[in-house]
C-alpha cells in the first residue's frame, strides 16, 4: 500500500516542478552556442590572421563543445520526461536545475571564447597593417 502511493508519487511531476525549468530554454540556449560556434569558424576561415592548425583547435573546440551541450540537453529531457521512478520531485528538480546551471556554463564558456578568438583576430590584423604602414613609412625616409 504505502509503497505503492511512494512509485505512483515518483511517476508524477509537480506542476511547478515542471514549470521551473523550461526545455525551450534549455534548446534555445544550445542553438545559441552552435550559431555562435559556426560564425566564429567562418570568420576565423576567411580570416588571414590564423593558422590551419589554429582553425583546426578552433573547430575541436566547437565540437567538443557542441557534444557536450548535446549531452546535457538530453539528459535534461530524460529526467524532465517523468520517467524515472528513482527520483523525488526534489532529486528531479535539483538534477534540471544542475542541468540547466551546466548548459549556461557551456553558453559563458562559448561566449568567452568566441570573444577573446575575434579579440585574438583583431589584434593580428592590427599588428599586421601596423608593420605594412611601418614599412612604407621606412622605405620612403631613407
């Protein structure tokens, strides 16, 4: 009896237990990173001011990334599908919201690395142009 009402509790998710994390949220988040990730390596492509070995570690970088988000958003959707009868409501809330805190990790980490790459671009094809002027300024003082 009491056992019974313990398994028929753990297949029923509490409404605002299913509200607190949005799945969306969690899909929008990782079309997010596999955008950014995809723009950073056509920049970086028709950019001149990285290597081949460097766009190579760029796209590891975005793959790997991108497996990982691939792996918390469906382990997000199994825990938030109710199928499990080894969770609490308070176990399965606090494995979506350990889920979902990872996913916005990938997000910063995307973001900042992303940001410091095109940082990383900018100054090359700075320091690039600076020597080519530098030149042409020390050609014509002989």
């Amino acid at each position: 009896g009491r056992n019974l009402g313990y398994l028929t509790s753990l297949n029923k998710i509490k409404p605002d237990l299913s509200e607190t994390q949005d799945p969306n949220d969690i899909t929008a988040t990782q079309a997010l990173i596999i955008r950014s990730f995809q723009l950073l390596i056509k920049e970086c492509n028709s950019s001149e001011s990285f290597s081949d070995a460097e766009r190579k570690y760029i796209e590891t970088v975005s793959n790997t990334v991108r497996t990982k988000c691939s792996q918390t958003a469906l382990q997000f959707q199994r825990v938030s599908a109710a199928v499990s009868t080894t969770m609490t409501d308070d176990e399965r809330m606090q494995r979506l919201n350990t889920l979902a805190a990872e996913m916005q990790e990938h997000k910063n980490f995307t973001m900042a690395f992303c940001a410091s790459t095109r940082n990383l671009g900018a100054q090359r094809a700075k320091e690039k142009r600076e020597a080519i002027i530098n030149r042409q300024l020390n050609s014509t003082n002989p």
